[in-house]
C-alpha cells in the first residue's frame, strides 16, 4: 500500500513540474511601447472613421453630381472615378448653345458633364475639390469652412461670392464635426491636376 501511495506522490509531481506555469499579470498594465502602440492605433482608427463619415456625406450631399466630370454607362452618365471631383475639365470643349435664352431669366444651361453652367448670373465652372495644389492642396479647413459657410471663393473673406449652382446655403448651418469630415475626406482622395477655367460674368 505504501508503494502504490509512493508512486502516485511521484506522478503528480512529476506532472506538475513539467507543467508550464502560467505567468503572472505583468505589474502596472501595458509597458510604455505598448501603451504607445495601441494609442497610435486608436488615433489611426479615429482619423479612418472621420474620412469614412466625409465620404459618406459628400456622396449623399450629391457633390459628385457638379464636380465629377462624367463618363457614359449602360445607366447613364456615371462619375468618371480617374477625375472624381476635380471639376469641370478645362480640356474639354463648351460646344455652342443659344446665349439669346439667358436673357430672358428663365432658363439655365447645362452642359453635358454637368460642369459647366450658364444663367442670367453668367457662366460658372464646377470647382475641383481634389488635394492638388490646383484644387484645394493647398487649402486651410478655415478657407475650407468660410467657402462653405459664407459663399466665398477660394474661401477668402474679401473675394467673390461662389456662383450658382453651387447650393453653399445650405450647409451653413452644418455641424463642425461634419465639415471637418467631409475636407478630411476630400484631402484624402486621389489628387487631379486640373486649372478650372473662371467665371464669365453675364455679357451686357
């Protein structure tokens, strides 16, 4: 009997001495390089979730409508995704059309792209939003904001008011955190360069 109790005093020894051990919690959580780590990772994520909000917004707000030259599909006319929102394209012809209708205040034209506009206002161009320094590169979100918010060009206090069509009213009253949204998006997209032509004011 002492044998059999002997061996299998010995067994559960041997079993519990080549058994890994689990380690202890380390004292004091996450190490410094660790802490690090994880922190640039939860900015990293923040910063795709605010671009992520700004696509969303500028694809239900219809922004590609005006300022994404346009390719012909099965369906219809589709943004072209090489020069998505990079405005009317300076490269491509107006074509005619019968200026005499404008003056009566009645009617406004579009071209094909929906680019390029005319109306009792003049002739205005869809502006190219991508991050080129022909676009808005070299844009402040202020410059940004005060476009948006206040109608004006190139978001300067002291130039001209945005032309129609372009509907800067109504986001006036945005949220801050969308507005950032929406330029972090549009400072994340694939840069085009294209000088949009200037607005023609109404001829006398």
């Amino acid at each position: 009997m002492k044998l059999v109790y002997l061996a299998a005093s010995a067994a559960v020894w041997s079993i519990c001495a080549f058994t890994k051990q689990p380690e202890a919690p380390k004292k004091g959580g996450l190490t410094p390089s660790e802490t690090v780590s994880r922190s640039s990772q939860t900015v990293a994520d923040s910063k795709d979730d605010v671009v992520k909000r700004g696509q969303y917004l500028v694809t239900i707000m219809g922004c590609a409508d005006c300022h994404a030259p346009k390719k012909m599909t099965a369906q219809g006319p589709a943004p072209d995704m090489d020069r998505f929102l990079s405005g009317h394209n300076s490269a491509q012809p107006l074509g005619t059309f019968d200026k005499s209708i404008l003056k009566t205040g009645e009617w406004v034209v579009f071209n094909g792209q929906s680019t390029a506009f005319a109306g009792p206002w003049g002739m205005s161009f869809a502006a190219n939003l991508t991050p080129d320094e022909t676009g808005i590169g070299n844009w402040t979100f202020e410059q940004f904001d005060t476009a948006m918010r206040k109608g004006k060009f190139k978001g300067l206090e002291n130039s001209r008011p945005l032309m129609p069509p372009m509907p800067w009213f109504n986001y006036v009253n945005m949220a801050d955190g969308d507005m950032r949204a929406i330029f972090a998006y549009l400072k994340s997209i694939k840069p085009v360069s294209n000088v949009v032509p200037s607005y023609i004011p109404p001829a006398p």
